[in-house]
C-alpha cells in the first residue's frame, strides 16, 4: 500500500512538473509572438484600412513627392464590413500619411460603376434597394472630409435605375461616365488603380 501511494505521489509530482514546464513555454513563445508580432492601426482615416509598420521596408512613400492616384470602383466584394476598394482607399491614406507624405502631396480621387453602384445610395435608397443599410456611408463621410473626390458614373445610374438626384449619398458627386472620368484624371498625372 505504501509503495502504491509513492508511485501516486511520483506520479502526481510528474505531471504537476510537466504542467508546469508546457505553461512556462506557451508563456514564452506567446512572449515571443507578441513582441514580433505587428499591431494594426489606422492613424489618419479612423477605424478602416488598417496598416502595420516596417523599419526595414524596401521601399516606403517619399514625403517629398506627390501622390495622385485614381481608383476606378466596380467590385461589390467588401472587407471588413466595407467596399473593399473603399476600404484599400483608406489604407492608401493611412501608409501616406504615416510614412510622412504630407495632405498637401496626396490626391486620391474615384469613380464608381458596376455591381459597386450601390455604395453610392442613400440610407433610405439603400434599404430599399439592397434590404439593408449601406455599410459604406461612415468610410465615405470619412473619405470626403479627407479630400478624396468621389465619383458615380452616370451612365451606371441610368443602367441600375439610381435616381442621382434623390438617391445619392452626399459624400459622391454625379459624373458623365468612368470611361470621361479615367482618361480624364490620367491626363492629370493621376496613376489609375482597377
């Protein structure tokens, strides 16, 4: 019996040890983790395009150049609750801005049309339309207070039935078409992104 109870005992006192160990080394490589790991931020357009920074990048923006970028927006696919192009503008902001490049140098404008046409409605419009509120309007707000010059294509709100005057959200502007739109900004220096 007491032989019994030192082969318990021992036993106990093996796995408490080994308990012990396994949760010092899931502290130690969770230590590891967090101290390489990269915390997400978004410094200039609040809460979407999130970036992670990196000393020894390759190449990072250039505060002392200007950025003129032009997104044409025809994707309905979102991330993270938004458009994801919407969302791609905003992290476009936030790596500028973070990498020193100055308001002042950045010029980012867009034209929506396609499936994507839907982002430009109205809450009212948009729950009548899609069945659901539009989850673009805060990234929007936040985008046109930035400067960005948003754009829906005319030509996409006669082909989806959007009345431009009553259903369009304030933070997009009608224009004749992404076809005038996109030659139009190229010829401005504007580098076009699909």
């Amino acid at each position: 019996m007491r032989r019994e109870t030192r082969d318990v005992r021992r036993e106990y006192f093996e796995i408490t040890v080994m308990i012990k160990s396994l949760t010092f080394s899931i502290l130690l490589i969770g230590m590891c983790l967090s101290m390489n790991a990269q915390e997400w931020k978004t410094p200039t357009i609040e809460g979407y395009g999130r970036i992670a920074e990196y000393e020894d990048a390759v190449i990072k923006p250039d505060p002392t150049k200007e950025y003129k970028v032009f997104f044409h927006i025809t994707s309905n696919e979102e991330r993270e609750g938004v458009n994801t192009s919407l969302w791609k503008i905003a992290r476009l902001i936030n790596l500028l801005e973070n990498g020193g490049v100055p308001k002042e140098n950045i010029h980012i404008g867009a034209v929506i049309s396609g499936p994507a046409s839907p982002i430009v409605l109205t809450e009212p419009a948009h729950l009548k339309k899609m069945n659901k509120p539009n989850p673009n309007l805060d990234l929007l707000h936040k985008l046109s207070n930035y400067g960005v010059d948003i754009h829906f294509c005319g030509q996409a709100a006669a082909e989806r039935n959007i009345d431009p005057h009553s259903e369009l959200n304030p933070y997009t502007e009608l224009t004749l078409s992404a076809l005038t739109d996109i030659p139009t900004y190229q010829m401005l220096g504007y580098i076009i992104m699909f």
